[in-house]
C-alpha cells in the first residue's frame, strides 16, 4: 500500500521508501482490450518504467452500453445496483497482471459523465449522491486487498456543484476497503481538483489537467498554485498534453503534439513541485485502431504508438529523479540569476532542502546563470540529456559565486537538465 510522506509532499511505500508516480493515461483499458491485449499494453508500460496506469471501471466511450472484448457490460439492465460477475472478473485479471509487473492502477469509479454529461454520453446523473455511496462501497470491499490501488475520483468534469456526489462515493470507498487506499480526484482540462476539494479530508493528493489546447502551456503555474497551499497535500499534473494529439484540436493549422512536447510539461512540472507526473499518449488511451472510430483525430494504431518516441523519455524522466534523493526535492527559482523567462524559453529549477543536489531544466537549450551558493559545497556540474538519458560532465566549481552555464545544443527540441551535484557526494552520473 502507498502513504503520504512524512513531509506531505511525496508518496512511499509502507516502509517509507519512495515512490515515484510515473503515469500512463490508459482510460478505456478494462472496456476495450482482451486480456492478451491488456497484457501486451501493461508489458510494454512496465518495461518502460511507468508505475501507474490511469484507467475507469465505467468508461466514458460508451462505456455503459458497449460490451468488453468478450462481451460483456458493467451492469445488468443499466441498475448500478447489479454489477456483472463476468464484466468484473475481467477487471479482476487485470489489476492482478498489473500488480505481478509491479504497476499500480490509478483506477477511476467512472467516468465524469456519468455525473454531469457535459459533454459525451453519460447518461447524466446516472450516479447521484443517492447511489454513489453504494457503488463507491461495492468497488471499496471488492479491491480492499489489491495493495496496487489508488482512488481517483471525477473524471475529466468540473466538481463544482457535485461535491456531495464525489463526497459520498469517498464515503462509499473508505467503507469498502477501509481506508486502505489513496484517494484524489480527475477534473476537466485547465483545472485542478483544489479548486473544489482541496480541503476535502478524504481528498490525498491533488491532481490537475493542464490540458491539450496549447504549445508550450504553463503547467508549471498550476503546480506552483497547489504546492502553494495549506494544508499541505502532494500535487501533480495527471493529464499534460497527449503525444499525438492535435494541438488545440486543430491538427491542420496548429499540428500534433511531440516528444518535446511531452518531456517538456513533464520537466515543468516535476520541477515546479509535483511528486510525480503522468504522460499520455492519445492514441493509446482510447486503444485506437483501424475500424474503431478515432476519437479526435486519433491516426496511429495503439500497438505502434505504444513505442512513440515521448514514451521512452519517460523513463528518462524517472531515472532522473530517482539517482538523487527524492524526498528531500524542493522547488527553487531562485537559483535562477535573472529573468526564467516565459513560454517556451521558461527555466524551471529544483534543488536538494540540504543543498546536495539541483536541476535546472532549460526547454531550449540557453546559456543559464546559477547561483552555486545554493549547493552545499564545491560543486560538480554535468549535462543530463532528456532525450537518450545519459549524462555527461560539465566541470567542477567552486560554490562561491553565479556561473553561467551553456548546454551541448539549442532551439526547439533540444532541452537539457543542468545537474549540480555536491562534489563530496561523489554521485554517479544519472543516467545509464
């Protein structure tokens, strides 16, 4: 089981040993995969280093009215009162192959528009706070012993006005599995679930959607919005722009969204203060392919875009943040001389609370100056390279004054992460 860190910043495993949320976006998977299917998706994920998938039990694409692979619904007769033996032994296979390959599900009741339709199928209103206490208690008790479990609630839509709905599915959880397992909540694009819920007691950590309308968006700015407030709760964003995905919905006047795109609001916020990120893949999360009607202009099939290039730099990202204590991260911008910068140029900068350790991530590669006396002692710098994960040395300096430092390369597509070591430490180079 997983717990809030001492700190209130982080998640560790019941020993107190860090985990690093690295998440995949995998919403239709109990609705549209076979179990062979599910079991290629959940190898190739773990093989990269992901250690959550975010998938729903209602799904959103018709998910209450066409059947699994093997042809089954959710419900008897649409009555949230008789769930399908046959539906959930399914959902069943799938959380045990996930826990033998040491994946966590990030696994929503439903889907939001099954509360307020909005948008999409619903039925709206299919849940209300009469039922969602009871559903919420049924999925509670069922996965009570799954230690590989964490509860997000909502759904790409807005809480406002639903807090009793959400409330009483918490309620119906905490019930059910005894409060065994960790609680957030999904919302729509360009939010956070703070802004309704943050001081929710069942409410664990927040998670936010900065979205797919923009190249180079902000996310940072939201992150430093949660990590702000009190009380302290951990924050990250669990739905970033998809690789893959048309820019603002606009494929042929704004194009997709790339591999750069991806690291980039993944640096942005882990730096910013997240405890962990979530990458997605817009292809994948609706398991696109041919004959399946493609969801916003969805055009790789999910086999082939498993293996987009943004996908593996994940596990860059991971590897990253684990080759120096994780716990002790803090966001710093002060160790910024001068102006960050904005959109696409912006620096986002992070440091050790002890001083033993900073990254400086530079989205397009320009001279940055640093001020070094933020690290404890003499200080060892090295290049890290978000695209192939390896490092190289950049020189030792002494922590007395600013330096400035230019990356290996610049313009778009070549970030970099500036890693400033305490020189004592003697730490190997991150990367393989």
């Amino acid at each position: 089981m997983l717990r809030i860190s001492d700190n209130r910043r982080y998640l560790v495993q019941e020993d107190g040993t860090p985990f690093f949320w690295l998440g995949d976006t995998a919403w239709e998977l109990f609705h549209r995969l076979s179990r062979e299917e599910a079991e290629l998706y959940l190898s190739n994920r773990a093989a990269k280093g992901f250690t959550v998938i975010q998938a729903v039990v209602l799904a959103e694409l018709a998910g209450l009215t066409e059947p699994n692979a093997y042809g089954d619904l959710p419900l008897v007769d649409m009555d949230l009162g008789r769930p399908n033996e046959a539906y959930f032994g399914h959902v069943d296979h799938i959380v045990q192959s996930a826990r033998e390959k040491g994946l966590y599900l990030g696994m929503l009741p439903t889907w939001g528009d099954k509360v307020v339709k909005a948008w999409g199928q619903g039925p709206d209103g299919f849940i209300s706070a009469g039922t969602a206490a009871a559903w919420g208690r049924f999925l509670g008790e069922r996965y009570a012993e799954a230690p590989n479990l964490i509860w997000i609630l909502g759904g790409d839509r807005t809480a406002e006005g639903y807090e009793r709905v959400w409330r009483e599915a918490a309620r119906g959880l905490r019930e059910g599995d005894g409060g065994a397992h960790l609680m957030t909540y999904h919302p729509w694009g360009g939010h956070s679930s703070s802004a309704w819920l943050h001081e929710e007691a069942w409410l664990d950590l927040n998670l936010l959607q900065s979205g797919h309308g923009e190249k180079d968006g902000p996310n940072h700015r939201m992150i430093e919005h949660d990590y702000a407030l009190t009380p302290v709760k951990p924050c990250l964003d669990g739905e970033p722009r998809y690789e893959d995905h048309p820019v603002g919905w606009k494929p042929e006047e704004l194009g997709w969204f790339d591999d750069y795109d991806v690291r980039q609001a993944a640096y942005w916020a882990l730096f910013a203060g997240a405890h962990g990120h979530t990458y997605g893949c817009h292809d994948v999360w609706q398991f696109y392919r041919p004959g399946r009607e493609p969801i916003s202009w969805a055009r790789t099939p999910w086999q082939e875009a498993l293996d987009l290039p943004g996908a593996f730099d994940m596990q860059h990202v991971r590897t990253l943040i684990e080759s120096r204590p994780l716990l002790l991260r803090i966001p710093d911008q002060d160790l910024i001389v001068g102006d960050p910068g904005e959109g696409i140029d912006h620096v986002q900068a992070t440091r050790a609370s002890d001083g033993s350790y900073a990254f400086v991530y530079l989205p397009t590669g320009k001279p940055v100056t640093v001020r070094l006396s933020k690290l404890a002692g003499e200080v060892r710098a090295s290049w890290f390279d978000p695209r192939e994960g390896i490092a190289q040395e950049a020189g030792v300096y002494p922590n007395s004054s600013d330096r400035t430092f230019t990356p290996p390369a610049s313009g778009r597509g070549n970030d970099w992460v500036l890693v400033l070591d305490e020189a004592a430490r003697d730490w190997p180079l991150p990367g393989r």
